[in-house]
C-alpha cells in the first residue's frame, strides 16, 4: 500500500471512531431522561422523620447516590449528615413532576446536593463548608456534570436561608442568589433552567427577612418563582420541617416549576 494511500485509510478510520464515539454520546443522553438539581441546606436535604411515604418504590424516578449511581428514589435522599437525614421535598417533588407528564417513557432524576448549615456563601465557588469536609457549589457542580451524561436537566429547586437569616446578610441576599443562579445556569449551557426557591417557614420571626426579600426575585431573574411555606409546620425544633409539611413544600415546588416550564413552550 502506498504511504498516502496508508495515510488516507488511517484519517477515515479515526472519522467512523469518531462518529461512533458521538452517536453513543447521544443515545446516553436520554431526552426522557428529566434532570432536577436539589440545593440548598438542612431544610432541602431534610429532616423529618421516615415513614411509610418514603419508600414509593416507583421505577420512573431515580436518584443520583453519594457515589454517584441511579437507584430508584427514597428517603433520605440526601447524605450531608447520615445520622440526623431523613425526608425533604425532593421526593415528593419528583413524584408530582411525574403527574404532569404525559408521555410515559419520561423518566424523573433528582440530583440531591444539600448540605445543612450553609450559608449563602458556601455556595459560591471554591468555598467550603465544614472545614473543607464538603464544597457545596463545586461538589454540586460534579454530580451536576456527571447526571448531564445520562440526561437533560429541567429544572433546579432551592432551600436555604435559615444561615442567612439576619437583617445585615438579608440585604444583600437576593444578589448572591442571583448570582449563583447565573454560575448554575452557566454550567447547564442554557440560561432559561427554571428555577425555584422555597421560602423559609414563616413560624419564626427572623426568616422573614429572607422571605421578604425571595419576593423580589420573580422581577429580577427569568423563570423564576417562589413557593411559599405558609401553614407549614415544624418538626419541634422551630427550624426544620416535619415529613408532611416537607412533602407539602416539595409539592408546591413542583406545581411552580410545572408552571414555568409550560410558560417556557
């Protein structure tokens, strides 16, 4: 064989190597295969106690394990603090997603994230937590690219604020949170990711602040909205949610979400 023949060969052997590796890219990453990212602290990876409700066993939605496999979703979802996690409204928000859909192959991925007793600020790049034990946003960020693989990511659900929750950090609150909204949305490759905050129980006084000022957030950042705490309970602690209330918000979260993403079509 000649040496340009030889050459020629080898160039059309790397292209049908190439287009293969790129077709099998594209079946992985499943269209049906529906993404949402679970952020923020305690309230987000929850607290409340595990019951019955918490292993529906339903083979359409699946979670992102702490080493990063898909099982089918239970509580806890999350694993920040493996001896106090119990339910948040991750789960209940994947299974009232699921009601909205109508085509039956879609398939529902939760991504839990949370880390509790983070402030805002650990949510931001390069920032840790618990002396360098978790680095919420870049841990986030990981799991995040890693689930892309498999999926598409339609939306993200937040809960935090607590940390927050004073009259100096409340005032510059919903700038942080609208910046790590944009590095998130960066990081997804597209800016319309809808995205919802859960406002702070309203059964102390001090969360207010927060509460006062996610209100703004609808006017300042597109596809975004609020689903409110009112008439939720806590667990005893005046601080974390109890498993109903934690549902009822993961609900609510999800009836919003389902809200943006039809204003999105």
């Amino acid at each position: 064989m000649k040496k340009s023949s030889f050459i020629l060969y080898l160039f059309l052997v790397l292209i049908l190597y190439s287009c293969k590796y790129l077709n099998t890219n594209e079946i992985k990453q499943n269209p049906n295969f529906h993404l949402y990212l679970l952020i923020g602290q305690s309230n987000m990876a929850g607290r409340g106690e595990i019951d019955s409700l918490s292993t529906p066993y339903n083979p359409r939605i699946l979670m992102l394990t702490d080493d990063n496999k898909w099982i089918i979703a239970k509580d806890p979802l999350h694993f920040d603090k493996p001896k106090v996690v119990g339910v948040g409204p991750g789960l209940a928000f994947g299974e009232k997603m699921l009601t909205f859909e109508k085509n039956k192959n879609v398939k529902i991925g939760l991504i839990p994230c949370a880390v509790g007793g983070t402030s805002i600020d650990m949510w931001q790049p390069g920032k840790d937590a618990y002396d360098g034990k978790y680095y919420p946003y870049d841990d986030a960020i990981k799991r995040l690219h890693i689930a892309m693989q498999d999926g598409v990511i339609k939306g993200i659900i937040w809960h935090q604020g607590e940390a927050d929750s004073n009259e100096e950090k409340a005032k510059v609150y919903i700038e942080k949170l609208q910046r790590l909204i944009n590095l998130l949305r960066d990081e997804i490759g597209n800016f319309r990711v809808p995205f919802i905050a859960g406002e702070l129980g309203h059964y102390k006084e001090k969360y207010m602040l927060i509460n006062n000022e996610l209100k703004k957030l609808p006017n300042i950042v597109p596809l975004s909205a609020i689903a409110t705490s009112e008439e939720l309970t806590h667990m005893g602690d005046s601080i974390h949610l109890d498993s109903k209330s934690a549902r009822e918000l993961g609900e609510r979260m999800a009836i919003k979400m389902h809200e943006l993403q039809s204003t999105k079509k």
